[in-house]
C-alpha cells in the first residue's frame, strides 16, 4: 500500500467578507430582525490554527468577542422589546377597559340626570300649580305695621303648625324692591296703592306665595318683634283680607306657639343715602339661605319662576302694575313694569325672549288672552316680555 500523504491547508486562506466570518459578509445589525440572528463565527482550522500570534486566529478570537458582544445586545433589545410589547398591550387592554367603563358610567349619569330633571320638571310644574301655591301660602301670613296710614314695616311670616314653630323676616319700610306698578322703590310705598300690592311686592321678592295680610298699629308690630312673641296679634288687627274663619284658625295656630319656638329676625340689608332718603339695600345672599332654610325656596333659582318684564301698551294708567300682580299671584317673577313705546297696541303682546317655550302659553292662560311670540333674544333679565293691549280685562271685572 503506498502511503497516504497528508493533506494541507492552502497557504492563503479564502478572503473574508467585510466584519464577518471567513468566506461570509454578515447581516448588517441594524433593521435585523428576531429571530435572524447571524451564526457565531468559527476558529480557523489547520496548521495556521496553531501558530502563536497567528493574524488569522487573532481576527477570528475577534470576531467572536464582537459577536458574544452584539449577541448580549441583542438579547437585551428582544426582552427590551417583549417587555415594551407586553407593556403596550396591558396598556391598550387597560385604557380600553377604562374608556369602556367610563361610556358605561356616562350612559348611567345621563340617565340619572335625565331621570331627575324629568322628575325636577314634574315637580316644578306641581309646586307652580294654583292648588299647590294655595296650599303653601295657608302657612304664610304678611303683617303690615302702620302709623297715620303710612307704612312702617312689614313682618313675613310662616307658621309651622305640626312643629309648633313661627318664622319671620322683618322687612323695614326703606327697603328697595321691585313694587308692581312703581318699579323699584322703597317698599313702605306699596301700602300707597293699598295691601294687595304689597302682597304682590313681598311674594315677588321672596318667591314664595302671600295671599294673607294683617295690618296693625306700628306699636303692635314693634312689639312682636321685641317679645319674639305673635300669639295675640290677631286680636289687635285694623284691617286684613282674612275671613272670620281663617282669622280664627291663624289665632289658634299663633296662640299654640311657645315663644321659644319663635324666630323673628330682620332682613339683612345695606344702608345706602341718597340726598336725604335713606334706602335699604337687601343683600340677596343672605336673605337667600333664611329662605331655603324655612320656606325651601331657592330665589333666584335657575329652574325657579318665569321672569316677565310688563309694559303698559294701551295708555290706561295703572294696567301694569295690576297685570303684573296678576301673573305674581300666577307664580311668575315680574322684575319690572314700565311704559312701552307707544299706547295703541290693541292685542297683548307676551313675546317668550329665552327659557322654557311653554312660558308663554303659560301667561296667556293666566292672563286670559294675548298672542304669544317667539322672539329668542341674548340677555339676562326676563325670560317673557308682556305689553298689555286694549284687549286686557282685569280678572273678575264685568
């Protein structure tokens, strides 16, 4: 047998590629995707494997130290990015559920909203109702304090039978209101135009229903206040609008009230000298909270009563102020009275500038006629504009 000679590496090994492996150009690392990683690269073989100091394995024992390098990187970067991926899922699933469950609570609020201003609504239109406004002022009484026929102050009063507790606001004669017919003015001179405008007046203000007065000597009225005590007042009375029976019944009520259970308290106001008049300016908020607190009411409320501004326009003296008590008696908030433009308007007109559309329809019945104009207009005072025409009959006339 001839003996097998042996086999040797060629004396220049095959060129590398550019940063890769012998014979192979690499991947480039950027854009490389999972799961493509490039192979790790090999030791040489051969006789100049073995050569210390050898260029061939030095660059190979290179190759692979950058490749362990970028291998590490590379695993880094994949749980870097399974974790991003994780994260931006959890994340996802997470603002989803939470956007779901946010529609989910809007769609229950609004329907609770639209639930109780449905039922806000009904209940407005009950408690605006003649019966109910009826029903409320029974407990609700206007004492007038009088010398020499003139006004010296005005006490509101409301009777709580089932809790033995009478309630009052002390009104001074100088307090400037809003009077039907008069416009703003001290409120004293309302009883000018007699009790039932100052009835008017007072409701008005409070927005709360007095269909009730009693008028008596000024020493009287100063006393209840001073005594905190109303229990014989009805036996002291000069003139009131009260029948036989419901001045008997109020003078059982009053008598069954201790005196401790009585608060009469006076109307917060601001002195305010104009010339040598002094006027009372009423401070809305703190007369405000005495009225929620013992009449429940909210004055001023944005869903509270219609507000109507009344103009005379048919020239005959007098017609606003008695139109404009008889839409406060209705349950509507007149915030002023004055003359219109002109005075030969033969139909009323009641022109609905915002609020409810129904308002006006409303007034016409109160009123008894007019037609009713849509005219939507961008202010803050009234919400109904009535100019009284020829065609105006006073409630009750022949």
């Amino acid at each position: 047998m001839s003996e097998e000679l042996p086999r040797h590496e060629p004396r220049h090994p095959p060129r590398r590629g550019r940063g890769g492996a012998r014979g192979r150009e690499q991947e480039p690392a950027r854009g490389r995707r999972r799961g493509s990683r490039e192979p790790a690269p090999e030791m040489p073989t051969g006789w100049r494997s073995s050569r210390r100091g050898s260029g061939v394995r030095k660059q190979a024992e290179r190759d692979i130290r950058v490749h362990e390098v970028r291998e590490r990187v590379g695993d880094a970067a994949d749980a870097v990015r399974r974790g991003t991926e994780a994260a931006v899922y959890v994340g996802v699933r997470a603002l989803g559920a939470t956007l779901l469950g946010l529609f989910a609570l809007w769609l229950v609020v609004t329907a609770i909203n639209g639930v109780a201003r449905w039922n806000a609504v009904r209940i407005a239109e009950r408690e605006a109702s003649p019966e109910a406004r009826e029903e409320a002022a029974r407990q609700n009484l206007l004492l007038i304090g009088v010398t020499e026929g003139r006004a010296t102050g005005f006490l509101a009063l409301r009777v709580v039978p089932e809790q033995d507790q009478v309630f009052g606001i002390a009104i001074p004669d100088g307090a400037f209101v809003e009077i039907p017919g008069q416009g703003f003015d001290r409120i004293g001179e309302s009883l000018t135009d007699g009790p039932e405008t100052s009835l008017s007046a007072v409701t008005n203000f409070f927005t709360v229903p007095f269909n009730s007065y009693v008028v008596v000597d000024s020493e009287v009225y100063q006393r209840a206040l001073t005594e905190q005590d109303v229990s014989g007042i009805l036996a002291e009375v000069g003139e009131t609008n009260l029948t036989a029976e419901e001045s008997a019944r109020w003078s059982e009520m009053l008598a069954a009230v201790p005196v401790a259970n009585v608060a009469l308290v006076p109307m917060p106001v601001k002195p305010v000298n104009v010339g040598d008049q002094t006027y009372f300016e009423p401070q809305r908020d703190e007369i405000a909270d005495l009225v929620a607190s013992w009449w429940g009411v909210t004055i001023d409320a944005a869903d509270g009563a219609t507000r109507v501004i009344v103009y005379n326009g048919s020239g005959e003296p007098g017609i606003a102020g008695q139109v404009a008590q008889v839409l406060i008696r209705g349950g509507f908030r007149v915030v002023d009275t004055k003359n219109a433009d002109r005075f030969d308007y033969e139909v009323t007109q009641i022109v609905v500038q915002s609020g409810d559309p129904q308002a006006g329809q409303r007034v016409r019945e109160t009123l008894g006629t007019g037609e009713v104009v849509e005219q939507p207009a961008e202010q803050e005072v009234a919400d109904v504009i009535v100019i009284v025409g020829a065609d105006y009959e006073e409630p009750g006339a022949p």
